[in-house]
C-alpha cells in the first residue's frame, strides 16, 4: 500500500470516526415538532387543505409532546386557531389564540391582530 492509499484510508476514517461522534452527541431538541411543518408548508402552499385532518394531526402531537414532557414548538396553537377559522369555529379560535398568547407572550399582537381579523371577517359574513 503506498503513501496515497494510506492517506486516503486515514482521512476516510477521520470523517466516518467525526461524523459518528456528531450523530452521537446531538442535543436534545427543546420542542416536539410533530406535524407542525408539514401543516404550515401545506397551509401556505393552499393545496389539498384538509383542516379537521391537520387538526386532528396536531391535537395527537400536543397530547404525545406532553407526554414526552417536550414543549410545544412556537406558532403551534396560532396554526390550529387558523385552521378552526377556517372552519368557522370562533370558540376554538379564541382558545387557541390565547394559549398561543399565554405560552409565547412576545405573540400577543401578532395573535391580537389575527383575532380581530377573524371577528370581523364573521361580521361581515353575518350580514
């Protein structure tokens, strides 16, 4: 085995040794994604959206993060507040909206604002 050979085989095994130890000490991930990126990427792309199949997807994820003891991803419980408006459901939204609110007080306005949106959007509906 030359010179070349040998070099090649040692740096092959410093990548595969450096690569297995960085799969092996990963941090643990604060949230518990879930479904939730498929849902958004689903909701902004507007194709094929089943809201009561995203909902129930997410609820099941809240329900396993809880059990994981992982916390909720920010934004989470603003997507299911969108995805009971488009459903016309106004207490869930609220629900949401305010949970939303209480997890991630630096979304309040954000989460004010969409409120506002949502009970305006009905009264004009209404009439």
């Amino acid at each position: 085995m030359n010179f070349v050979s040998r070099t090649r085989m040692g740096w092959a095994g410093l990548v595969l040794a450096a690569a297995l130890t960085g799969c092996a000490n990963q941090p643990q991930q604060i949230y518990g994604w879930g479904h939730y990126q498929d849902s958004l990427y689903t909701w902004f792309k507007g194709e094929n959206l089943d809201e009561q199949k995203q909902i129930d997807l997410l609820q099941a994820d809240l329900q396993q993060m809880q059990g994981k003891g992982k916390a909720c991803p920010p934004g989470l419980h603003a997507q299911l507040g969108l995805l009971y408006a488009h459903q016309g459901k106004s207490d869930e939204v609220v629900r949401e909206f305010a949970t939303e609110k209480q997890l991630y007080p630096e979304s309040a306005a954000y989460m004010d604002f969409l409120l506002r949106n949502f009970k305006q959007q009905q009264q004009v509906a209404k009439k």
